[in-house]
C-alpha cells in the first residue's frame, strides 16, 4: 500500500512540470505493464526481466516505491523461473499501478479544477 508521503512526493513532482508528464507516465508504464503481461503469459523470462527493470527505473526515477519493490520481486522471481509466484507478483505490481494511476488521475483532476 502507497504511503501518504509517496502520494505527496507525485504530488509535488506533478505540479512542479508543465503540461501533463504525470499522466504521460502513467500511459507510459501502463503499455509497459501490458507487454509485460504478455511477456509473463508466454513465459518469456528475457522479456519479463528487462520490462521489469524498465518499469523499475521509472518508478524509482517518480518516487513509486511500492511499484518499484514489487518489479525486483518479479524480476527475481522470474530468474529462478517460480512462474506461479511471478503471476502473484504480478498480480500485486497490477493492484500498485493502478492505485498510483488513480492517485496521478486525481492529482491531474484537482490541478485542472484549481
């Protein structure tokens, strides 16, 4: 779970951008997490490791913590090839995007309306 200061920190790195880098972000990791869906559905373990790590560096780079544990978990996983805790992993690092997603969606929301 995203702690209240990892809200606050993309809440200041949002703000301080013009435009919308935020929400460019977070399409961005969204079409990695879909490749990375397949990746893992097909077992490719090369593929999976490095959108993993890409995914990684993202969140590291934004202050995603929560996110960016969960991909060396997944990065991990796949390299002893545990594929049934990848896809829980997976399942996780999925639940971790789309709580940062609606938090940069609201973000993006209160900045339009302020």
């Amino acid at each position: 779970e995203q702690k209240a200061s990892d809200r606050a920190m993309h809440a200041e790195r949002c703000s301080i951008v013009d435009g919308d880098p935020c929400l460019s972000f977070a399409a961005r990791l969204g079409e990695l997490l879909d490749r990375l869906h397949q990746a893992l559905n097909r077992e490719e373990a090369d593929a999976i490791a490095y959108l993993a790590y890409e995914i990684r560096s993202s969140a590291v780079a934004f202050g995603a913590k929560p996110l960016a544990r969960l991909c060396l978990y997944l990065e991990a996983a796949v390299k002893e090839r545990d594929w049934s805790e990848a896809r829980s992993v997976m399942q996780a690092t999925q639940r971790a995007f789309d709580t940062l997603q609606q938090d940069l969606e609201k973000q993006a929301g209160d900045r339009v309306l302020s």
